[in-house]
C-alpha cells in the first residue's frame, strides 16, 4: 500500500481541483484531469500504479471526486 500516491492525489487534487464549481460534464472533464495527473506523477516520479493502489481507476476517482465535490477517497 502506498501512502505516498494517495497522498500525491490528494495534493493534486487540491491544487488543481476546484471543488467549488459544478462540472456538468463531470465524465469528460476526469478524463481531461486524470491525464494531466498522469503526467504530473511521472513528473515527480511517482508511478500511475502507486495511485491507482489507493484510489482505484484514476479516471473513476477523479468523476467521484467531481460528482461529490469531496476530494477524500
């Protein structure tokens, strides 16, 4: 278990997330946020897999964040 990917996601999130607005396209828009934190994550060298441990498909995060507005998985 990687504390470390749930903790990136989190950060990401956080800073690049913003929970107060509606995304009427919740699906499309996670499709768009899961790639750039795909890139973002090889970026600081974190792997995809080590999310995806801790969060399930990052894309199905990402809309369950979106569509709840809560960025705790």
């Amino acid at each position: 278990m990687s504390q470390r990917g749930l903790r990136f996601f989190r950060n990401w999130i956080a800073a690049n997330v913003d929970l107060t607005f509606s995304y009427p396209y919740g699906t499309k828009r996670a499709q768009m946020l899961a790639t750039a934190c795909r890139f973002d994550a090889t970026a600081s060298q974190i792997g995809i897999q080590e999310i995806e441990d801790e969060t399930g498909d990052l894309e199905d995060a990402l809309t369950r964040v979106l569509e709840t507005r809560n960025p705790v998985i």
